[in-house]
C-alpha cells in the first residue's frame, strides 16, 4: 500500500488529517500572501510612485509624519497617472478573459460560489491567474482590496490539495475555507477575523460553517506567523488610543449603523447596476477592465484619492487631518471607483475599498455629530474606526468577522461595544443586501449541505423500506470494450454501473462522467475495457442500514446514487438507491408528519 494514502487513513481515524492539511494550506497561503504582498508593492511603486509621481499617505505611521489633508483634495501627480489604471485593465482584462474568465471581479464570490455549487472544486489555473491580473489591476492604481484575490489564492491551493489526495467533497470544501482564512488573516494580521470571515461569509443570515472553524483558525494562525516574520507584527493601521465610557453616546452610534447599512445599499445597486452597464457594452469582454480604468482615470484627475487601496487616507482621517467636506467626497467618489474598476471585469476584492467607503462615512458622521451634539461625542475620530467595521459588516453580512478584523487590523479594542452595536444595526436593517451575490440565505439553502436536514425523518428507517423503489442494476463485465459498454448502458436508467468479474461479484463501479474522460483521451475504444474505466473503492449500502447513514454516504461524496449489496456478500448488488428516491421518500414522511400534527 502506498505511504501517503496509508498515512491518511490513520490520520482519519485518529480525528488529525484535517488539522495537519490545514497547517500545509497555512503554510502556502502565508507563502502566497507574501509573495502577493510584495508583487503588488513592487508594481505601485514603479507605476503610480515613479511613473505618476503619486505619493499619498501610508498606513501604519505615526501621526507626526502626516501632512495636514484638510483643505483640498488635490495631492502631486504626473498628468500620465490617469493612463495607468486603463492599461492596467487592459493587461488584467486579457490575461482573465484568455486563460481563466472565472477569476473575473472579486475572488470572494468565487470561492463562495466553489463552497456552495462545485463542491468545493477551483481549477488550479484560477489562483494563479487571479493572482497577476490582481497585481496588475492594484498596482496601476484600480480601486480594489487584497482580500478577494489572497482568499482565492488560499482557497484553490486547499480544493487542490483535497482533490490530489482524493478528499470527499466535505472535506475539500473545509480545506478551501482553511486557504481562504490563511490568506486573509496574513494579508491583514488578522488571525481571528481572517477565520471568522472565512467562516461567516458564505451566509446572509448569521450562520457559520462551524465545521471548518478549526482547520480555519489553525492555517490563519501558520499564515499569519509566517507573514509577520518576515513583514513585522505591528497592526496594518495605528490609531489614537480610543475607548467607550460614555453610553448615552450609543445613541449616535446607533444611528450611524443605520446609515451605514443604507448607504451599503447604495453601494451595492452602483457596483451591480455598473456591472449591468459593462455587460451589455458592444465590445470584447476581455476589453472592458480598460474601458473602466479608463473611466477611473478621468474621475482620479478630480479626486486622487480613489486610486489604490487607500488605506493612507484612512490613517489620515483616524489622525483627525481630513475635512468634513473631503471625507464625504472621497465616500461616494470611491463608490464610483471600485464600481468601474471591479464591475467591468477587474480582478480585485472589495474589502479594502469598503473599508475606506465606511471609514470616509463614519468620518464624516463622526464630524457632523461634534458639530450638532459635541456633549455627547468623545472623540469624533472614534467614528472613522467604527463606520470601517460597521459598513462592510452591513454590506457583507459578517458581523462578527468585521468587527475581530477591524480591531485586529488597528490594534484597538477600546471600542468593542459601540463596534458591536453598528455591525449588528448594519446588517439587521438591511439583511437581503450583499455585495458578494454568491451568498446564501442559510445552511438550509446550501447544496452544499443537501441532505443534512433529513435525519430527523429518516432516522430509525432501514434501506430495505425502500427496496421496491430502488433500481435494477446495470451489471457490466469487467472485460467488456468500451463500443459494448455504450451499447449496454444506452437505455439504462441508473446513474452508476457496478462492474462485476465471472461469478457476478462486484469488483469496482464507473459512470458517465468517468466514460467522458476516458472518451477525452486518445486511446482507441477497442482497447479500452470495463476494469480500465472502473473505480475499485465502492461506497455501498447493506439493507439493514439506516436511511440517515445512507444520506451522509451520499451528501459526504457528492453522489447521486448508492449500490445497495448483501449483508454477508458485500460484492452482491441487489438494486441501486439514488439520492431522489431518498428525498422522495423524505417529502413523504414530511407530509405524513404535517397530517398527523394537524389531525
């Protein structure tokens, strides 16, 4: 027996394989992080720093090195600045649309969508491709985040892994969320929010994927130790030393969760009304990122500060250097900006931006507050750090996840109380709002987690119940040709194919899909036979089994039907049972039930 799927094994059943996977996925993300790190510092500095001449504030230093921002918005620049943001579309639009159309716009809905719909399967070009159109599309000044592309670079590297090692479905999708978690809690220092949000993000409703919680923790914890060896441990943003001693002042807070969710909604209808816009332009796909840049550029000649991540700008309203007035500028303009960057096809995610729409908003608030109550307002900055977390909480859906990040991310936890009410008020007032479309309501709407909710009605029912209703099976001889075996199967009606040897014992099974791959390959149809296409592990399923463990077989290994064989001779096929019958005979109980209750 090979070494590493003998180690496996024993892993499994000591309850450790998950874990020690999740530690490789930390490793690759923090690796993955780093390298995208300093790629996209690297382009910023050469383009928007040598070629623009685009010098704005930096996150992360102290409050004397900072200029005074207060009375205008214009900073230096070269006038070519307004040309990068176009080619790099441009270059971003040709590598996605050529090579990988998926890694289109934020990597987030990706990945969620692989969680949900492809059972947790990310094609290994993905993570790579998101990975230089992202750095291109960043570091020529486009209006987008790291998190979007580090989450699919951890996700795909996790599903790539699972799927090399002939993970089920399950547990591919646990690694794709142990990626996601490794690469955001390195990119932002932040080992709880990254896991958290990992775990959070997939739903509208607050739920969590309390499965991956642990491998998720476990890769953010490698990730984010190995990023800050080698870039340091202070938190991405430095902020006055905030604290909360004044409840009447939740009032005010109150209220500021309130906008933010509304204008989240706002931003949401922009950044999906724009993509609307560039989807129905008659030009190439792969065209489109340039044409947004472009547009990008235009709006950065009269508002610079929507280049970039902007985290510089943040810094500089948590010092108090920003006007009431270029605070609430920089809010819509930079709704605009991520909308054309993102929305026509750009690769980047939406977390930093959001985080500088909300931080500008709850300055402004912050601002507008001191003015009309300044009783009540302790610290009108307090607000910038509040309105980061309250407005991406309100237009993600992930409160708890935001408000960990953002105290992580800034190193303050004085503010815990008035984070908590904002990110909740955010979200509640609007809960159908979300910029990442790819969400589900809930576990229960998840085909991910089809079936997990029939054991109560199934529990104590025996597959031989449902014997009558199970599937002639379609035996194939182990030494049948191919032209045969599609002869055979042609008018079956059973999804699976149990091939058996002399004595009609059951030696391994293959589908349709294994015949596709098998037909993809350049080898004549005549040479290939039944035992060649064949899988040797068989998940099967005796007749005294309960219908509940037959229901994990089939939601654990993603599959749409089940041989059921003999007690005492496991190679013997009775019928074939599938997942419908299942669910059928589920909605059955389910009315019963109902009848009986209401009678």
């Amino acid at each position: 027996m090979p070494l590493v799927p003998k180690i496996l094994r024993l892993l499994e059943r000591t309850g450790f394989r998950l874990l020690i996977l999740a530690v490789l996925v930390g490793i690759v993300a923090g690796s993955g992080a780093l390298a995208f790190y300093f790629a996209t510092n690297a382009v910023e500095h050469l383009t928007l720093g040598k070629i623009g001449n685009f010098h704005p504030p930096l996150e992360g230093t102290s409050e004397s090195s900072f200029s005074n921002f207060i009375d205008n918005l214009s900073v230096p620049y070269r006038w070519c600045l307004f040309l990068l943001p176009a080619i790099g579309g441009l270059i971003s639009g040709w590598l996605v649309y050529t090579f990988a159309p998926e890694a289109e716009g934020h990597g987030t809905d990706g990945a969620i969508e692989a969680f949900h719909r492809k059972g947790g399967v990310i094609r290994g070009r993905v993570p790579i491709i998101k990975t230089i159109a992202s750095v291109v599309t960043i570091g020529t000044g486009g209006s987008a985040g790291r998190e979007g592309p580090i989450a699919q670079i951890g996700a795909g590297f996790g599903s790539f892994v699972a799927t090399k090692l002939g993970l089920s479905a399950q547990d591919r999708r646990i690694l794709l969320l142990a990626g996601m978690a490794g690469g955001i809690g390195a990119t932002f220092r932040s080992p709880l929010g990254g896991a958290l949000f990992a775990v959070e993000v997939l739903y509208r409703d607050p739920e969590f994927e309390h499965e991956g919680l642990i491998p998720c923790i476990i890769s953010s914890i490698i990730a984010y130790s190995l990023f800050g060896a080698v870039t340091g441990w202070e938190p991405l943003l430095d902020t006055p030393l905030f604290r909360f001693d004044k409840p009447p002042e939740l009032l005010l807070y109150l209220v500021l969760g309130v906008a933010c969710a509304l204008f989240g909604v706002v931003y949401v209808k922009v950044f999906y009304g724009m993509r609307d816009i560039f989807r129905k332009l008659p030009m190439p796909n792969w065209l489109k990122p340039a044409v947004g840049g472009l547009a990008l550029g235009i709006l950065a000649m009269f508002i610079p500060q929507v280049l970039g991540s902007g985290y510089g700008w943040v810094q500089a309203a948590l010092y108090g250097k920003m006007a009431l007035w270029v605070m609430l500028v920089i809010a819509l303009a930079k709704v605009v900006a991520t909308s054309l960057t993102i929305s026509s096809g750009g690769s980047g995610g939406v977390f930093a931006p959001s985080l500088v729409i909300g931080a500008m908003l709850g300055g402004t608030f912050g601002a507008t507050a001191e003015i009309l109550f300044p009783a009540l307002v302790q610290d009108p900055r307090a607000y910038v750090l509040v309105g980061m977390a309250g407005f991406f909480a309100g237009v993600a859906n992930a409160p708890v996840a935001t408000l960990i990040m953002v105290s992580e991310l800034t190193g303050n936890y004085g503010l815990l109380a008035p984070l908590m009410l904002v990110c909740v008020i955010a979200m509640i007032v609007m809960r159908k709002n979300s910029i990442y479309e790819k969400q589900v309501a809930c576990r229960f709407d998840s085909p991910a987690h089809l079936g997990d909710f029939v054991i109560d009605i199934l529990e104590g029912i025996q597959v031989k119940s449902l014997a009558r209703k199970g599937r002639k099976p379609t035996l194939i001889p182990e030494g049948m040709t191919l032209p045969e075996i599609l002869n055979r199967i042609a008018a079956a009606k059973t999804t699976y194919y149990p091939v058996v040897n002399e004595e009609g014992l059951m030696t391994g099974i293959f589908s349709m899909t294994d015949i596709r791959r098998i037909l993809n390959e350049d080898i004549p149809p005549t040479l290939v036979i039944a035992r060649d296409i064949a899988t040797r592990t068989v998940i099967t399923a005796t007749p005294e089994e309960h219908l509940t463990d037959v229901m994990k077989k089939l939601t654990a290994r993603n599959l749409d039907e089940i041989p059921v064989v003999e007690t005492d001779v496991p190679e013997k096929v009775l019928y074939m049972l599938s997942r419908r019958t299942l669910l059928a005979h589920y909605a059955e109980q389910m009315e019963k039930t109902k009848k009986d209750f209401q009678d």
